[in-house]
C-alpha cells in the first residue's frame, strides 16, 4: 500500500451538485490512483456522502466528469464485467442491508442474483466473507434487524467487498462504534485494501481510522476539496482548515453548520 | 411594478404540476414494463409476490363479496317488489357481480392491502438506502422489485375477482333462499342462464388492469418518497389514494369500451 501508484484509477472533475437552490457540491476535484487508499473528512453535512454517491451515479451531477481507470463513467458498460458496479463495492453509511434477506444472502447477492453462481456456493462463499470480517455461520442466516450495528456494518463491509472489487467506497465504516469495534473495522478495511489492491476511497470524521487506514487524506469543505495529501503530513498539513479539523477546535474557517 | 399576483398564475402552476406528474408516472410505467420482459427474471420473487397479493387478500375480499352481495340481494328485493319485479334478483346479482361490483370492491380493498405495504416496503427501502444498494450490487430496482410484483399483480386479480364473483353470488344466494323465499334450484338457475361469457371476460380484463394499476401506484410512490419515516407515509397514503382513484376511472373506461354502443 504504498503511494507510488501509477494511473489515476478514480477521478472526480469540478462536480457540481444541487438539491433545489443549495449547492452541496462546487466544483470537487479529486483523484485516487490505482492502489490508494483514501480518505475523506469533513464535517457532517458538507457533502461527503453525496460527493460518492454522484461519482457513482447514484444521484445524478449537475456538472463535473467522472473517471473509472481512465474511463469516463458514461462510456463504460452498463451490464458485463466491465460494468462499473460489477467493479465496485460500497458500504453505505446506514449499511442499507436488504432487510427482507437473510445476512448470507445480503452478502452473496451479487453472486447469484445477478451473477451466475449457485445458491449452494454462493452460501460457502458468503460464510468465507463474513468469516473475514468475523461473523459466523450463525449469524450468516440471521436477519439484518437480528443483528447490532456493529454487527450490521460488518456484514454490509462483506457484503462490499464480496465480488473482489477493484473500486471501494467505505462511508463512515466506524461511526457509533465503540473503540475496539472500530479498531477491528480498521484492520480489516486495511486487509482490503492490501489483499485486494482495491483503490479505496473512505470516507470518516475519524482521523485515527484516517490515519491507520489510509495512505491519502482529502479534506471536504464548502463544496470543494480544501486540502489533499499524504496522511503524515495531516499534523504539518499548512491549512487552516485541516488545522482546524485535526484539533477539533470550534473557532476557525469551517464552521459545523454549513451555511445554507 | 406586479402589485397583484396574477389570480390565474395558481392555476397554471397546478395544471402544470398535474402534467409533470402524468409523464413522471408515463416513464415509470414505460421502464418497469420494460425492465419486466427483459431478463434476468426473478420468478422466484413473483411467486412469493403472488401469494402475498392474492392468498392473503382472500379473507378480505371474501368478507366483502359475501357482505356485497346479502346486500344487493335485500336491497334489489326491496326495490324489484314494487313493480313484482323480484324473479329479476337473481340475474340483477350475477350481472352487477360479476361485471362491477366484483372486481371494483376486490381491487379497491387489494388496493388498501398491497399498494399500501408495496409503498411503505419500497419507500422504507428508499430512505434507508437499500435502493441504492440494490443498483451498486448490477441489480436494477425495477428489475427485482417492480417486475416481479406487476406480474403477480396481473396474475393475482383475476382469480380472486373470480372467487370474490362466486362467493358474492353465494351470498346472495343465502339471503334470497333463507329470507326472500326464493327456490334454490330455481335461483341458481336464473343466475347462470342470465350470466354471458362477456360479463366474467369484461371482470377479467378490468382485474387484470386494476391489479396492475395497484401494484404501480404502490411502487411508483414508494420509489420516490424522500424525507423518512413521514416521507414514507405520506407515499403509502397517496399510493392508496391514486390506486384506488385510478381503479374508478380504468373501470368505467373498460365498461365504456366493452358495453357502450
Ligand atoms: N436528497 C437530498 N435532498 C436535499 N438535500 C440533500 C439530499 N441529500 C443530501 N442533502 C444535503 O446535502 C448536504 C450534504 O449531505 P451529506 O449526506 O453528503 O453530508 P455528509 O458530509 O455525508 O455528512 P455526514 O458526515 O453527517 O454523513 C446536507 O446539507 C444535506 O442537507
Ligand atoms: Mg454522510
């Protein structure tokens, strides 16, 4: 996981996003090379999980471009392996496990809903994956609603990284867990990114996570990035912003509720 | 220099706003239809969609046919009796039965019970999410939630509009053999001689239709509630609503188109 990466694997050009006459994001430029890992901060509500969700397509961008592997999203498949969900895992803030679905069957759901495996594997590899992130086979068949949170968010970062992918998105993988959960998470989002040499973008207020997990830090604010580089250089950063961030300080240039 | 707002601008704003909604609904139909003849198929869901829509409405729609049809029964005897007019209950029945009554009180109660748990099962899946989730894990939303329902929806009406026809007939029955002192050979009789082919095809094609406007309208407000746990209400609500309103104007379309000339 080091940052000698080679071609910009992610890349986010002056996206523009609006919800009626508020503007979340203006202009977020943004690059992850191939092997990257990494992460976001910001404060609540400035945009972090709406800036993934357009990239991904989720929401739809008033302006900007978005580049996969040098692609641009439009110009890629919308169905085969090259589809850029079947390259992608996602953990979604609130996990956004199906709840109407067994666990085993949350996290093998791309491989036998929409791909092409059998139930039977597809339940051995499910078992595999929530192995990995230390669940169960007793949990495997339990249902989402059965499960704690902490709980729920690791079955829904198997769910993410069940198909292999070659992009990641972690949406605020350790908030409202306790410190030993959250240092479990880190470690295994570490693992992902090392095994898998999946380009990983995270996205966290919590700068420990930032700091174990990730090789890259970006800050958000106002629409746009404010600050990017590597994580050692977070304490020597030379923005106010960042500044501001690291030492949790109420008084500075980002204030906690972003004027609407 | 506008002191006055111009009286007919609220208007305009609301036709407007009608016009949107009727092309955002049109799209919707368009892609759901669309995304259900086109694979992957997920027969398995429609299959437990089916039983969802149609073997647990049976109670209620049951409930309402027999009640339906005691009814009828009393209320045509009161009325046929002033003109000694009564040997015509039983086709009076079987015809409002099965061309009317029948599909238009099952749809409107399917109507309450499945457009109103599609809507808040979707919407839910909406705010928390699991949409999203859906189309990051190549499922298409309409592929996986909407077609499996249209087609039970479609698949489901018919038969129990069926059921619902025989029981309300049966009810009728009761009340004309048990207190009205009709013949039961006699009843039964009148009731299918004066019952043609047309009348349970016409019920048929409108249960079809009526099964797929429920299942549209429960979706298509579902997809797009926003706002949490009120958003999702206030889908389920107007799911009902537009359900039900549109399963009135599709039926007197439909009998306009079968039986006017
Ligand atoms: N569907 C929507 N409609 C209107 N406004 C929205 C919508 N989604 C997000 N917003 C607005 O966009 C802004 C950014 O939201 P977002 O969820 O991206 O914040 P965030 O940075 O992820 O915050 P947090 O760290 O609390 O998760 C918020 O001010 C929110 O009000
Ligand atoms: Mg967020």
């Amino acid at each position: 996981m080091t940052g000698s990466a080679q071609a910009p694997a992610i890349e986010l050009r002056g996206l523009v996003k609006r919800f009626g006459r508020k503007t979340v994001l203006d202009g977020m430029d943004l690059t992850a090379m191939a092997g990257d890992s990494l992460a976001v901060i910001g404060t609540s509500g400035t945009g972090k999980s709406v800036s993934f969700k357009c990239a991904l397509g989720l929401l739809p961008l008033d302006a900007g471009t978005v580049r996969f592997a040098g692609i641009p999203r439009d110009e890629l498949p919308s169905s085969g392996p090259q589809a850029l969900m079947r390259r992608s895992g996602v953990l979604f803030q609130g996990s956004a496990l199906f709840d109407s679905l067994p666990i085993w069957e949350n996290v093998a759901f791309a491989l036998f809903h929409t791909g092409s495996m059998r139930r039977a594997q597809a339940y051995e590899v499910a078992c595999t994956k929530l192995a990995e992130v230390g669940l169960d086979e007793r949990a495997a068949n339990l249902f989402p609603s059965e499960l704690s949170g902490g709980m729920q968010k690791r079955a829904a970062i198997a769910r993410a990284i069940a198909a292999d992918p070659e992009f990641l998105f972690f949406d605020e993988p350790t908030s409202g867990l306790d410190p030993i959960t959250a240092a479990t998470i880190n470690r295994l989002i570490e693992d992902c990114v090392t095994r898998l040499r999946a380009t990983t973008v995270t996205i966290t207020h919590d700068l420990a996570s930032a700091r174990q997990i990730a090789n890259r830090v970006a800050m958000l604010h106002g629409g746009r990035i404010v600050w990017e580089g590597p994580v050692a250089e977070l304490d020597r950063s030379g923005s106010a912003h960042v500044e501001q961030f690291v030492h949790g300080r109420a008084d500075g240039p980002v204030t906690a509720e972003p004027p609407t | 220099m506008r002191a006055w707002p111009n009286p007919l601008a609220p208007i305009g704003r609301v036709v407007l706003e009608f016009l949107a909604a009727t092309g955002r609904v049109a799209l919707f139909t368009a892609e759901s239809v669309l995304a259900a003849v086109r694979p992957p198929y997920f027969l398995r869901l429609a299959v437990r969609q089916f039983l969802e829509i149609g073997y647990y409405s049976l109670p209620i729609v049951g409930l309402t046919a027999i009640f339906t049809g005691m009814v009828l029964a009393l209320q045509s005897y009161t009325g046929f009796s002033r003109f000694a007019a009564e040997s015509a209950i039983p086709s009076v029945l079987v015809v409002s039965l099965t061309r009317e009554l029948g599909p238009v009180l099952t749809a409107l109660m399917v109507a309450g019970r499945v457009s109103a748990s599609i809507a808040a099962e979707t919407g839910t899946m909406r705010v928390t999410e699991q949409l999203d989730a859906l189309v990051t894990l190549s499922a298409n939303p309409l592929q996986y939630l909407v077609a499996p329902r249209l087609l039970a929806g479609v698949l489901a009406l018919p038969p129990l509009v069926l059921i619902a026809d025989v029981i309300g007939t049966m009810g009728g029955f009761l009340i004309s053999v048990g207190k009205l002192g009709f013949e039961p050979g006699i009843f039964l009789n009148r009731c299918l001689e004066s019952l043609q082919t047309l009348d349970v095809v016409s019920g048929l094609v409108k249960a079809a239709v009526f099964g797929f406007l429920i299942v549209l309208m429960g979706s298509y407000h579902g997809f797009h509630s926003e706002g949490g746990a009120r958003g999702v209400g206030r889908a389920t609500t107007n799911a009902v609503m537009s359900a039900s309103a549109l399963i009135l104007v599709a039926n007197y379309l439909i009998t306009e188109a079968f039986f006017s000339r």
